[in-house]
C-alpha cells in the first residue's frame, strides 16, 4: 500500500518566520531525501520522503504577504488548501537564494569531493556486495529466463495481467510456449498522446533480436487529442490526419509476429503494454534490469550512452524515435545477459551519471562565464567555477528540474528553462510539463504595471487602515461620570489594548479601544454588546466605513481558515503568570500540542492572552467549551476560535504600530490611483487564485507544494 506523504511543522506565533536557508533545506530534502545525503529539516519533518512523486514550487513574483491579505477573499483556493504559512525573511536575490546560492548549506556532492573519488572508478570486489544488480541477481551470469519479471513484480509494476480488474477488454497476444534460454527476444517501444480517455499510442515500434525493425507505424488514436506530446512523441497532428491504423489493427499484427515463447524487451514496458491494452506474459523490463536504490531508474538515453556507447534521442531530432529506442532497450538486454550482473556492476553506473551531470553542469557554467569575461580570455586563464547550487545537486542526480515563468529565471543552467508571455500559457506549459518533472519552479506575475514600489506602498497602507478598523471598536453610550478605570478593566479582559480614549463628539460619552489582537475586538463585539458596563447597557460594534462592509465576511472566512484549525484563543490572563505555568494549568487539555504566549516586541514582556493549538479539531472545541468562564489564580477566561494565524502575531504587531499618518499626505495622490486599478488587480488575483488551484488539481497524489510570496526585490 502507498504511504502518505506528510509535512509536520507545530510553529506558531514568533516561530513562524523562517529563513532562505530553512526553505533551501525544505526543498533540498523533498527534494534529495536520504538517499542522496540530504538531511531532515531543523523545523520541521516531512514524513516517507521516498514516496513523492515530486515537489513543485509557485512563485508569486513580485507579491507580498500585503497582497495575500488586502486580496484575502480572492484568494479562496490558496487559503482552504494550504495547511501551512510561514513568513520569509526578505532576501535580496530571492531565486538565488531559493536554488541555494550564497547559502552556507553545501551540497553533499561539491564538484571538488568527487574529483577526488572521480580517479578511483575501478570498483571493489568487496564494494560489489553492495551493489543493487548484484544484490538482485548475484555475480553469477545466467540465462534470459533468470532476468524475466516474475507474477509478482509484474503486478508490484503496473504490468497488465490476465483476469486483473483493470485489464478486462486487454487482448492477450497468446504467446503461451513455456520460455527458455533460448526463446527469441524482442524490442518494443511505442509513443503515446494524451486524450481524455488518457495515454492512447500513436506510433508502434517492435525490432527483432537482430535489431532489425518488423514494425513502424503510425495509429490513429480513438478518442481526441488533448496534447500530442510532439516534444517527446515526435508525433503531430499533420503526420495523424492520413492515418487509418486503428489499435485493433495493430493489436492483430503484433498477436501474428510474435512467436508463441516470444520475450518482450522495453524500457519501462509497462506503459507502453498499457497504452496497447495487450497481455503478455513474458518481459524484460531494462529500467528494473539495471537496479538502483530507493526504487529509482537509470534512464533510457544514459544507459545506452554508458552500456552501449550510443547516443539516442538527440535534441537535435523532433521526439524521440521508437525504432532506435526499442533497438537499444533490446541492446541493453543481451548485452546484461551476455556479460552478466558482475561486469555489469562495474561499470559503477551511478558513478557515472554523477560524473556525467556534474562535467555537463560544469561546462554550462565555464561556457557562461567564459562568454561574460574577457579578461579572462586575453590572460588565457580557465574559468572559476562557482559551487553547485541546489538545481545542480537535482541534476547530479538525474532529475532535470522545470522552470517556467516570464523573467527572472535563470535558464542557463542544467534545467528545462522556459519564458512565456502570459500566466494562462505558464499554467497551460504548467499542466503539460509538471508531470514529467520531478522538481518544478513556476513563476506567475500580477504584471509590471502592478508592482511598482509606490502602488506597493499604497496597498501596504490600505491593508494597515484596514486592520486597525477591524482591531477597534466603539462602545456606549454611558453616562456623563461613568468610570473609565472599570471600563478598561471589563475590555482588557478581552485581551491587550493598544490604545482606549474617550469620544465625545457624541450627545452622551462612548469609549474607543483599539486592541493588540484580532481575536480580542472579535470577543469584545460578540460577549459586550448588549451587556451593563460601568453601570450603563452599551452597544458594542465597529466603525462603520466603505472598507469594513465586508468585515463579517472576512471574519467568517479567517475563523474557517485551515491554519485556524485546531487553534483557540484565550484571553483574561493574569500577566504573573508565567509560560511553565499556563503549561501546568492547560496539561489536562486533551491532545494539546503547542501554546504560544504574544509577548510586547519592545518590552519582551508577555501580553494578556494565549494560542492554544491541538492536534485534532474537536478536542479544541472540547477545550473552548471548557476553558471559557474557567478562573486561573482569581482571574475569569475567556475564549473563542482563533483568527490571525500562527505568523501572522509579529507582522500585524508591525503593521499597528507603524505610522498611518504617511498614508493621509505622501500617499494620498497614489491611493487614489491604486482605488481605480484597485478592482482590476481584483479580479487579476482571482484569477491567478484559479490557475494555481488547476494547477494543484493536476499533481499527482504524494506532491509537496510551495507557493512563494517573495516580495518587492
């Protein structure tokens, strides 16, 4: 059964912020994992690395956390989804410092330590043992049958197999003989497209022992196509539209070449039997021939170049070619059971491919650097090479990372680099080249007439205004003589207050407090209004402005929020009380995880309230139900749903405490400009909320995602 890939980070509060290299070691662990030295992160843990499929990272070029919180509402998909929020420090060459540059955390495989291992490749008797080829076979050459997939991995495999759920209408090509050493092999490879009925083939390739090719046609697909896959298929739309072969058409051709003991060659066979719907009970597969560790795969192009000496699927041709791949697929074969598993084990494969990407990276690099310095060239010196960084580390390991975006990606180094103009043809690149990676880095914009630094600021002081309307509130009317000191008291127990003052501008006195939290004006509105203060039965709401309409919404929304979930806030805290003490007073509280205690950034001292956050959601209910109206040390709790998340405490204290009043003078002309693009952005940020929930839709179960919001550079 497939494990479930997890991340689990219990942050909260002040230890919300993360740093560049935090994320580096996120990314280069989800990415790497154990097998390649990469270590867990220090903050946090992703459990069964091994099971993902992939790790994809969204870029939000040029957007802050202003923007996901004065556009909160449009960004519905990325608020219910993502479990997980943490602020980054700024950095000031952010995609740098996301693929590891300039970061004290090296990879595990530097150029230098290998060129020092580099000079021993002959490989050990002893080291052998250890070999995944020799570990699976032995040292013992055999016959063919000794390396045909067995029943059960044929099944561990995705093999389509007589009787199986899935494969009820597949045609069996009756190839029944029982096998022996000397059963005929052949190679087979086919090209598919995608459809909605999913991979269906488009062009069929079998060759026989000899390398010579019985087969080579193209198929017309029974369903539309939705993506030819011309990059890797060489198939396009043009060489289909003459085309008659159906799949039953070729299914009979293949059920009458095939001799009854015939063996099937084919790298990653699988698909290509799948995509046929045939049955064959006879397989070599080249992709689990040659083993690896931690179930990964040597691929096609490598092992012919390293095994072989051959070089296939040139960039230079249009897709790849079926008949040169089924040729050396089958090449692969008879070469593993002619040498046997030892000589094959020598090779040191693994060295090989490390060797072979880290000399691709590095000419990339001396390439670049010897066309950007002349200097260099009149003193005849060689280029300095930088250390790899983190998308080097990917591509020693075989993985060549995706980058999609309109600027500011770096496409000279050793990944499929790609500019688009627009976010819907990144998102349509997205959904089609994704799948195929195993490491992506997507980058959309609002557009440079969106992020300049002055509408920034307007936005940053529009989302200012805004919170200190949603963290104050209005309360009366009282009498003439009322007494402020038991006001303040009845309020504070609510949580901390920034500011409280009297208004009078009205016919009878009412009270202005601005409070620290979010959760406290909430729990003020919701336990206050209506009740006798001071003697008087007041009213209790917030100010009434264009920017607040929508305020309830918005609170509905936040308390929804999944970082909300499992998390309560309690307030009417004596501040005696310590941290160790609060711990002792809430230990009973079932599945309590973490508590975090806001304290003043000035003063360091701790505020009048808590965040209580439990691993399960119903033991937090369970807690609120207990906890409000509970007395610790002579002082009466109150409690309600959380609302800010966890990183949210350090900047909304920043955010209070700035000075709004630039926002009246400096800012006023720029207001106004952001006020008529303002709807515009609107619906710009929804959409781009809609290409990043399509995009998510379309990842694979087990797929780590990260959306970056980087910030002005």
């Amino acid at each position: 059964q497939e494990k479930s890939c997890r991340l689990s980070a219990a942050l909260l509060g002040e230890d919300c912020e993360i740093s560049r290299d935090q994320l580096y070691e996120l990314l280069k662990y989800a990415a790497l994992g154990k097998c390649h030295n990469a270590a867990q992160p220090s903050w946090c843990h992703i459990y069964h690395q091994s099971h993902l499929a992939g790790v994809v990272v969204v870029v939000l070029h040029e957007m802050s956390q202003v923007h996901f919180y004065r556009f909160y509402l449009q960004f519905k998909h990325l608020r219910k989804v993502f479990r997980h929020r943490f602020t980054l420090a700024p950095s000031a060459d952010f995609l740098a410092s996301l693929y590891g540059e300039g970061t004290d955390l090296k990879p595990q495989n530097t150029a230098q330590g290998l060129t020092s291992t580099s000079s021993e490749c002959v490989t050990k008797s002893s080291d052998l043992q250890c070999d995944p080829i020799i570990r699976r076979y032995g040292e013992t050459r055999q016959g063919l049958t000794s390396y045909t997939l067995t029943l059960e991995e044929q099944k561990k495999n995705c093999y389509p197999i007589k009787g199986s759920p899935g494969c009820k209408d597949y045609i069996s090509t009756e190839c029944d003989q029982q096998r022996t050493d000397s059963s005929p092999l052949f190679g087979l490879d086919c090209e598919m497209c995608q459809t909605a009925k999913g991979n269906e083939v488009t062009r069929v390739s079998l060759v026989d022992a000899r390398g010579r090719c019985l087969l080579d046609e193209l198929v017309k697909p029974e369903r539309a196509v939705m993506n030819y896959r011309t990059r890797f298929s060489g198939v396009t739309k043009k060489m289909l539209l003459p085309v008659k072969t159906r799949l039953s058409d070729i299914q009979t051709k293949l059920k009458e070449m095939l001799p009854h003991d015939a063996v099937l060659v084919g790298h990653s066979l699988n698909a290509d039997l799948q995509a046929l719907e045939m049955i064959h009970p006879s397989v070599i597969d080249t992709s689990l021939l040659f083993a690896r560790t931690e179930g990964r795969r040597f691929k096609l192009k490598f092992l012919a170049k390293a095994v072989l000496g051959k070089e296939i699927q040139s960039e230079q041709k249009l897709g790849h070619d079926p008949t040169e791949d089924a040729r050396a697929a089958l090449e692969l074969a008879q070469f593993f059971i002619e040498q046997g598993p030892a000589k094959v084990a020598e090779l040191n494969l693994e060295m090989l491919l490390t060797a072979e990407k880290l000399a691709e990276v590095s000419q990339n690099k001396a390439a670049l650097q010897s066309q950007g310095c002349g200097v260099q060239k009149q003193l005849n010196e060689p280029p300095r090479l930088s250390k790899p960084c983190f998308l080097d580390c990917l591509q020693v390991t075989g993985q060549k990372p995706l980058l999609l975006g309109r600027q500011g990606l770096d496409s000279s180094g050793p990944c499929q680099s790609n500019l688009s103009t627009s976010n819907k043809q990144i998102l349509q690149r997205a959904l089609e080249d994704v799948p195929l990676s195993t490491f992506s880095i997507i980058q959309f914009s609002l557009g440079p007439e969106y992020i300049a630094s002055h509408l920034h600021a307007a936005l940053h002081e529009k989302v200012r205004s805004k919170l200190t309307d949603m963290l104050t509130i209005y309360a009366g009317p009282f009498e003439d003589s009322f007494c402020l000191k038991s006001v303040k008291k009845e309020f504070g127990r609510c949580g901390p207050i920034q500011s409280l003052r009297v208004v009078t501008e009205t016919f009878q006195p009412y009270v202005c407090v601005q409070y620290e939290v979010l959760e406290a004006a909430q729990l003020a509105v919701e336990s206050l209004n209506g009740a006798e203060v001071a003697g008087s039965c007041i009213k209790v709401q917030r100010p009434v402005t264009a920017a607040m309409l929508d305020c309830d919404v918005l609170i509905k929304e936040l308390e929804l929020d999944v970082e909300n979930e499992g998390v309560i806030y309690v307030a009417g805290l004596k501040k005696s009380l310590t941290e160790t003490d609060l711990q002792e007073e809430f230990s009973h509280l079932k599945d309590l995880e973490t508590l975090f205690l806001p304290k003043d950034l000035q003063s360091g001292k701790h505020r009048n309230c808590c965040f209580l956050k439990f691993q399960k959601s119903q033991s937090a209910l369970d807690a609120l139900e207990a906890i409000n109206g509970w007395t610790v040390k002579g002082s009466e709790l109150r409690s309600r749903n959380a609302l800010t998340s966890g990183h949210l405490w350090r900047w909304m204290w920043h955010m209070n405490h700035s000075n709004g009043k630039q926002g009246k003078h400096i800012f006023y002309e720029t207001m106004e400009l952001l006020s008529d693009s303002e709807q515009d952005l609107r619906k710009k940020v929804k959409k781009l909320d809609h290409h990043i929930k399509k995009l998510y839709r379309s990842l694979q179960n087990n797929t780590l995602c990260v959306v970056l919001f980087p910030g002005l550079n």
